[in-house]
C-alpha cells in the first residue's frame, strides 16, 4: 500500500499541474515501463477499461521511470501500480501487481459510486 494518504496525494504538486485533483471525473492512474512484462501485460486491459468506461473516466498510462515525482507523490515502490482517484473528492482505491480486468472495474466502480 502507498506510505501517502489519498488527502496529501491529491494536494501534491505534481498531481496539482495535471490537474488531477479537480477533475470532473474519476482519474485512473496507472505507473508501468517497457521493460516491466506484467505492464507490457497490464496496458492492454486498461485499454480496454478506457475504452468502456468513454468520458465517465479519465485515464493515464505514466512511465514510471520518467514520472518521478508522481511515483513519489503516489508512494510507487513496485510496479504496474494503478490508483483510481474519485472526482473532487479524496477517494483512492489501489491496486498493485498485475490485475484482472474484473479486479479493476470493482476499483473503478466503487470510485464511481462515491463519486455520485
């Protein structure tokens, strides 16, 4: 589990300059490298997350080995690491490892829920 509380994530700087912290929408994030093969593994199926959930979710593939602040802001010790942030709100549902895609639409769906 990230050593960060979802509060202090979300005023993080690097958070703020993507604009993460007052979006609309939920923000999905996922940490990941060419180079890692559960990543190589992992994008496909948050593709296709991306692709069902439209305009109801917004998402963001990040290279962990260039997104250093994020990664640290986040807490990333290992990667894939997936964080789903919920709309102006200091929901944060975690998930690190490779993931089914069932696995994350129960993350993504609960950010939603309390996102309401």
């Amino acid at each position: 589990m990230p050593t960060n509380d979802s509060k202090t994530i979300l005023q993080h700087q690097a958070v703020v300059a993507k604009g993460w912290q007052s979006s609309p929408i939920p923000v999905f994030v996922m940490f990941g490298a060419d180079w890692c093969s559960y990543c190589v593994k992992q994008k496909p199926i948050v593709e296709e997350l991306k692709s069902e959930y439209g305009d109801r979710v917004r998402f963001e593939i990040l290279d962990a080995d260039k997104e250093t602040e994020l990664k640290k802001a986040f807490g990333v010790r290992g990667i894939p690491a997936m964080f789903v942030l919920g709309k102006n709100l200091p929901t944060l549902e975690y998930a690190k490892g490779f993931q089914t895609k069932a696995v994350l639409k129960r993350k993504i769906e609960k950010v939603l829920a309390a996102s309401v």
